[in-house]
C-alpha cells in the first residue's frame, strides 16, 4: 500500500499529468512531432523486462543524478524480481496443492496456488471425515534443504553497484552451510542419488543392510520380528523412505559422511579444495551495496534457490475404509514434498525478501518527485513510468505473504488426524 506521505507530495505532480495527458504518455510525442514527450523525458523502458530497465538510463532521460538514478533503477529492478519470485511461488503451490484436490476429488484446476492450497485443505479434511473417527495419522517429514548461490549473488551484486567492480563481489554465507560440488574430500553430508553408496548414516531410503528408524516400510526385521510393512520401531534391512541410520547398502537421500571421503553428489560442509557452484543453506550476504540493490539481487537469487525436496512418509491407522485410505496416503506423499518447498524450505526467505523489497519500493517511490530536476511534467511523466511494477512490488509482498500462511495450513492439515481444515476459511 502507498503510504500517505507519498500520496501528499505527489497529487500536484498527478493533477498535471491529468490536464497534460501527452506529455506523460510514455513513448509520447511532444505536438511539435519531438521523440519523446520533451527534452529530458525519453520513453519509458519496458517495465517488465530487467533486461530493459538495466540499460536504461534513467540519469539522462528523466534528469537524475546518478545516485539518485542508481536508487530508482536498483528499486524497479528489487520490484520486478518480487513479482518473479511470487509468481514462482504461487506456481509451485498451485501445482502441489492442485494435485493434492485432484487425486482426493477430481477436480484440480485453480486460479491460484492459494486457491489451490484451500480447496487442498477441504479435500484432506473431507477425506479424513470419511476415514472414520477412530483414524490417525502420523507424518513423518524429511525437510526440504533450499540453497542459494552465492555465484549468482556475486554477478548480481557485481551488476547492479557500480562500487563493485567487475562482477566479482565478495559473497559471504551466515547463518548456514556451503553446498557444492566437491572434486576431493567432502567433509559433512553428501546428498547422493537412490544408487549411490554412503559410507555412513543414510537419511533416506536405504536399499540393503539398514539399522535404524523407517518411515516409510521396513522390509526386514522390525523390532526383531519379521516385517513387510510400516514399521513403528527399529528397522532392520531395507527402508523405502525418510530413513535414518546405519546403511551398507545403496542411500537415496542425504549421507553423513564418516570423516573425509569422496562425494559423488552435493557435498555440504567442507571442501578439502575449493567448491564449485557454491549456495549458502542460510543468508547470503553480497559486499556492501546499496539498500537497493541488495534488495533486488536478495529477489532475483531467492526466486531461483537449489531445493533438495522434502521426504514424507504417511501413517494411517484406524480407517473405516482401506482403499480411501490408501487413496489419501498416496496423495499426500505424491504432493505435499512440493508445499513444504514453501513451508518449511523457503518460508523465512520468501518473508524477508518481500518485506524488504516492499520498503526499498516504498522509499524510492516517496522521492520521486524531489529527485528529478526537470520539474513536475518531467517527475510526472517518471511517477507514470514506475507506476505499473511499484504497485506489482506491492501486489507480490501480499501474495508472498498469502502464499506462506496457506502453505503452512497445509502442512498443518495433512498431519491432523480428524476432518479440521485448518484456518483456510
């Protein structure tokens, strides 16, 4: 929303650029045929394309000084990558949540990911309400790791400051682990493929030789006794999924490496030489940029993070109907690992972005009209230029913000035993 003091300082520069229309027009001409309205107020950019806005140069068409340029290109740039990272959101929920409303009910075409995730949490508690009132049900949840890169950040922060020479920013990862690809000795966790061997303890699924706990079914011994199934102790043998434990044989998931050994897949930890592609579990920190930037290069990076998916397991006990209850259980363990991506992956994240974008907007978008030296046809016709991706920046925050709540829900919902739908209502 558009603060008041906003609002104030720019209704003069509205009521001229309401009684001098074509002046304001971007990509405008003046009535004596003048490309671009009038000297000091070329064309806008296209307002969708980062590309655009980049090589735009806002200093010479709307008669800004640099720095002032370099804020308001930094802030419609933070915009348009907000919008990016909330459309990707809502796809992705709009996928997993559709699918869960599908395969419970049939119908699964939604206009959003939040209308998606709402019809979910009705389908889940319709379908428990028929499973009967004795059921229960117990989720077992391997989280999602999401990763950032820290190359990505560096060419962002590189690109976007001039202060930053060349591109080669120095990125630093608080708050979290290194990931990456690791030529020699990864000291830490490997997150290999299902045929991959772990010399260590196997968080995943487990193909032979498992002592430990199984979420999904043990195929062994369960507590010493013969098992095929779920198992709610020890397993012993194979595990098919969200294991955790001792395993000889192939790991699908994430490996705890017994000291430094080869890592075939995604080393997380330390390096015995220096990682490839390298992403940050926690906050990548850019050198010291402007407000501005950072905010845009925290979008950009966010709306592209390396996710390793969640693992789920359902239980399902005292169900008045087998088939309906397998029915459920498969729909959860299909979908859910792409919500939690939301949930749990990306919730602190997606949170942070949107509230600082949405105040980097909110400043550049209240000096408007004070940074422009061309007078108010020339900070109307700007006010005109940035209107449409400052309010889609506010628009994103909003559906940033929604997006996280339901997903939430969600997650909530599908490991509630009884029919409560969560706070979707």
């Amino acid at each position: 929303m558009v603060s008041n003091s906003w609002r104030i300082v720019s209704w003069p520069v509205l009521l001229m650029a309401l009684s001098a229309p074509m002046l304001i027009d971007c990509g405008g001409k003046m009535p004596g045929g003048l490309p671009g309205g009038i000297p000091g107020a070329g064309a806008c950019p296209d307002m969708a394309n980062v590309d655009a806005i980049a090589s735009f140069d806002w200093a010479k068409e709307f008669q800004l000084d640099v720095q002032a340029a370099g804020k308001l290109k930094a802030g419609v740039t933070a915009a348009v990558n907000l919008k990016a990272l909330a459309a990707e959101i809502d796809g992705d929920l709009k996928v997993a949540c559709g699918g869960i409303a599908k395969d419970l009910t049939g119908k699964g075409d939604f206009a959003s990911g939040e209308e998606a995730c709402k019809a979910a949490i009705k389908a889940m508690g319709d379908a428990k309400a028929k499973l009967g009132a004795n059921l229960k049900v117990a989720l077992t949840v391997q989280p999602p790791q999401c990763a950032a890169s820290m190359d990505a950040m560096a060419e962002c922060s590189g690109k976007c400051d001039a202060s930053v020479s060349g591109g080669k920013a120095e990125v630093k990862c608080e708050g979290g682990e290194l990931s990456g690809s690791c030529d020699a000795k990864c000291e830490g966790k490997c997150d290999v493929s299902a045929g991959a061997s772990c010399e260590g303890s196997c968080e995943g699924s487990c193909s032979a030789q498992f002592k430990g706990t199984c979420g999904g079914k043990c195929d062994g011994k369960c507590d010493g006794k013969d098992s095929k199934g779920e198992c709610k102790g020890n397993c012993e043998g194979a595990c098919d999924a969200v294991g955790k434990g001792e395993c000889k044989g192939k790991c699908g998931g994430s490996c705890q490496l017994k000291g430094s050994a080869k890592c075939e897949g995604t080393c997380t930890g330390k390096c015995s030489v220096a990682m490839k592609a390298p992403s940050c579990t926690g906050k990548v920190e850019p050198p010291k940029v402007s407000a501005e930037c950072k905010a845009s290069c925290d979008a950009k990076v966010n709306a592209k993070l390396e996710c390793r998916p969640a693992r789920v397991a359902l239980r399902v006990d005292g169900s008045a109907d087998a088939a309906a209850a397998a029915k459920y259980k498969a729909a959860i363990e299909k979908n859910l690992p792409a919500v939690l991506k939301v949930a749990i992956g990306m919730k602190d994240r997606a949170e942070g972005v949107a509230a600082s974008v949405k105040g980097v907007v909110e400043g550049v978008q209240g000096s408007l009209s004070a940074a422009t030296k061309g007078g108010p046809v020339v900070a109307g016709k700007l006010t005109a230029c940035v209107a449409a991706p400052f309010k889609g920046a506010f628009d994103a925050a909003a559906s940033v913000k929604a997006s996280v709540n339901v997903s939430v829900d969600v997650k909530a919902s599908a490991s509630a035993s009884g029919s409560a739908s969560g706070k979707a209502g």
